[in-house]
C-alpha cells in the first residue's frame, strides 16, 4: 500500500513539475535518500530531476550544501535554521527551481526532551524572481525508524505538490 502511495505522488509530482517547467533536487539526512528514489522510480523523471545530496553527517551539511557550522553548533543538524539552509544550499548547487530539505531523529535513539524520536525538520527553497524563497515545517511522527522515514517521505512530496501549486 506504502509503495502505491509513494508512487502516486511521485507521478503527480512529475506531472505538475514538467506542466511549470520545473527541476526538483533533495537535500536528505534522515531520509537517506528515499525521496529522490520515489522521484526516480517515475520513467521520464530526469525531465525534472538531476541530482539529489544525501548530507547524514553534519561535515556533508556543511560541505555539500553550505550549512554553516555556527547553525550546526548553535541549532542541532534537526533545527529549522539548519533545514533552511540545506534547502537553498540544494537549490544553488543542484541549479534546480524547488528543493527539499529533511533533517530529523529517525530513531531508536537520539531523541531528546527538546527534540523526541519521530521529530522531523522539512525546508522547502523557490526562487522568487532574484531572491530564494524558503518555508519550513515541523512535524512529529509516531511508530519505529522505518514508520517515522516512511511518514517524512510521504510528507515531502506531498507538501512539494502543495508549495508548487502554490508558488
């Protein structure tokens, strides 16, 4: 069922991003890059997608996509300024018109009273005529380490469906 969903979206998400003339890029932690698979499983996607970074250590943050370190230190890699970054990061090294950015504590473990097991981060870059364009999420999802991927997958593409129509 998880698999036909995915598929679903990945179809709409093609269909809306090759009707605007749009290039998609993934800037992806703890999703590992599950969404740019669900992208690439579509026959045709390289129309509208190039290449994807999969930064899981914060040194790939910084290097691959212009995380600052000071956001690193200050923030936590699962923070909004630290997806914030990363989205723009992928949009200016990918030269894509929309990114997203996950960043989150998958589990078992790592999670912590301020940031629990299942916390996701999500960053979303447009650019706005001259300017980048970023919007961010926080969500916070329940069940094991694949459950909680699964979720922040299936929220990424349909949270892109929405910020395309949208913008």
């Amino acid at each position: 069922m998880d698999e036909k969903i995915l598929n679903q979206l990945s179809i709409e998400l093609g269909k809306r991003l090759k009707q605007r003339k749009l290039s998609v890029t993934c800037a992806e932690s703890c999703t590992g890059g599950w969404i740019a698979k669900v992208i690439t499983d579509i026959a045709g996607s390289s129309a509208y997608f190039n290449r994807s970074f999969v930064t899981y250590s914060n040194d790939a943050k910084h290097e691959m996509l212009g995380v600052s370190p000071e956001s690193l230190a200050r923030f936590g890699a699962v923070s909004e300024q630290v997806v914030k970054e990363m989205a723009a990061g992928a949009l200016i090294a990918a030269k894509a018109d929309v990114s997203v950015a996950v960043s989150g504590i998958a589990g078992p473990d790592g999670g912590s009273e301020e940031k629990p097991t299942g916390t996701v981060w999500f960053g979303f870059a447009f650019h706005v005529d001259e300017d980048i364009q970023t919007v961010t999420y926080r969500q916070h999802f329940s069940g094991d380490r694949d459950i909680v991927r699964l979720q922040a997958v299936i929220f990424s593409l349909k949270t892109l469906l929405e910020e395309i129509i949208k913008n």
